[in-house]
C-alpha cells in the first residue's frame, strides 16, 4: 500500500549531545496524521538514536552505505553493520552524494543490490539539477536516473524501495519546486514505473518530494495526488517545525 512518509535527513548535523536533544525535543512533539516518520542521523549517532526512539514512533535510518559486504574500504560502513544496530533503511543517491562523493547511477545500482539482498528498506533519491530544468530536460535526466539506478530489479523489489524526488536547485536553496512542479514530475516517476512494471507497482510506489520544504509549504505540496510525503533537510533540524511538516498530512 502506498504510505505517507516525512523523513528529516540530519546530514553531517548535530553532535551526540545535539542529537540527544533534538531527540527528546522530537518526543515531545505530537503527531496528528498518518505519516510515517524517519529520522537520519550522521552515523556516530545512529546508536545512540536507535536506542533513544526503541518506543516511539519514529524510524531511524542511515544516510549513505557502501556496496561491499565487507573489507578494505576505510572510511565505509556496509550493509550488516547498519542492521546490527537496528537500522533497516537507508538512503541512496542523495545529490549532496552524487556531487561531492562522485556518486554515479551505476554505483548506486550497486548500492541497491546491495541493500535489498540484506533486506533493507531504500529511500532512492534523485532529480535534476537547475540547467537541466532550464533547457527543459528534467523528464529526460530523472527518467534516465531511475532506470540506470533500478530497472535492473524485479518488480517485488520495489516494496522495499521509496522514490524521493529531489530538484537539486530546490535543495538548501529555500526555492522550492511550485507544488504543480512536485505533480507533474511526480506524475511521470509514476508513468515511468508504470510502463516497465505496470499498475500494480505504480500505484503502490511512494513518492516523496524534497526540496526547501517548510511547515508554510508543506501543505499545499502534500496535498498534490502523486506526492507521498517529503525529504526534509533544514526544517528537520527544528522539532517543531519538522512536525509541523509530519501534520501537513
Ligand atoms: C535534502 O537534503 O534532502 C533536502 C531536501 O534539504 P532541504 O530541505 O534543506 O532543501
């Protein structure tokens, strides 16, 4: 079934101390809708994170992982790491990803392999960046993201992976896609699966929308057909304001 999701990527935010205060900030806050609920933090704090919620209602999830079972890659947590701690999703291919750590389609199609063999749940992101969407190329650079990236998968595999949509000019940038920009695209992520796999997985595909969203946007994003919920980066660092974006719904 397609669900509803705000997911708060911390990025490289928040020190242990910071992490146990925002947390408890997070617990104090209420949830008025139906919207799953993740948090992201760094990986130092995903423990401490983990342990923290264990009663709550808040999933925490990772960043980034390598696509390696294990051996000499320094620097680089795998899979089984991550699930060792309690961690079942992760995050791929977030353009920060993409631009600083050379991240391309074919590594992140490894990544993914690498997360579904071990049963992790996928928040895949992707979109394009400003010149793209100024020559009118966003359908053309999104579609071909998803495809090298995922269409080597099986149709099953796709009720562990969560599509979200990321403009890469609307990310930290306070513009924000206009909520017929988040639809539109949306609506054709949709098409794109719905022509390789068809209806079943299409419909069932929950798309999220990242990008400058904030408790004034998220409403009127949200409530556009095609979008599931958001990626949130610097709202999410706020308690309130990450749940004012939680009952958006
Ligand atoms: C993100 O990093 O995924 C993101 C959407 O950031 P922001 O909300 O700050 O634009």
């Amino acid at each position: 079934m397609r669900k509803n999701i705000v997911a708060g990527n911390w990025k490289m935010n928040n020190d242990l101390s910071q992490t146990e205060r925002l947390i408890t900030d997070l617990k104090k806050q209420s949830k008025t809708s139906n919207a799953e609920v993740m948090i992201a933090p760094s990986f130092t704090n995903l423990w401490h994170a983990f342990e923290a919620t264990r009663l709550d209602d808040i999933e925490v999830v990772a960043q980034n992982m390598h696509f390696a079972e294990n051996g000499a890659y320094t620097g680089e947590v795998n899979a089984s790491m991550l699930k060792s701690i309690g961690v079942k999703t992760v995050i791929l291919g977030h353009s920060e990803r993409r631009a600083y750590f050379n991240e391309t389609d074919e590594s992140l199609a490894k990544k993914v392999d690498a997360a579904l063999a071990h049963d992790m749940r996928i928040i895949f992101c992707f979109g394009e960046e400003l010149a793209d969407r100024k020559a009118g190329n966003e359908e053309t650079i999104v579609g071909s993201q998803i495809k090298n990236a995922l269409f080597h998968l099986e149709a099953s595999a796709f009720k562990n992976i969560v599509l979200a949509y990321e403009p890469v000019w609307a990310i930290g940038t306070g513009e924000t896609a206009s909520p017929e920009q988040a639809q539109d695209m949306h609506a054709f992520i949709r098409q794109t699966l719905q022509t390789k796999y068809g209806n079943d997985v299409a419909d069932a595909m929950t798309i999220l929308y990242g990008g400058s969203v904030k408790p004034a946007n998220a409403k009127e994003i949200f409530s556009k057909p095609d979008v599931d919920g958001g990626l949130i980066g610097g709202a999410a660092l706020k308690a309130e304001d990450f749940y004012a974006i939680v009952n958006a719904f």
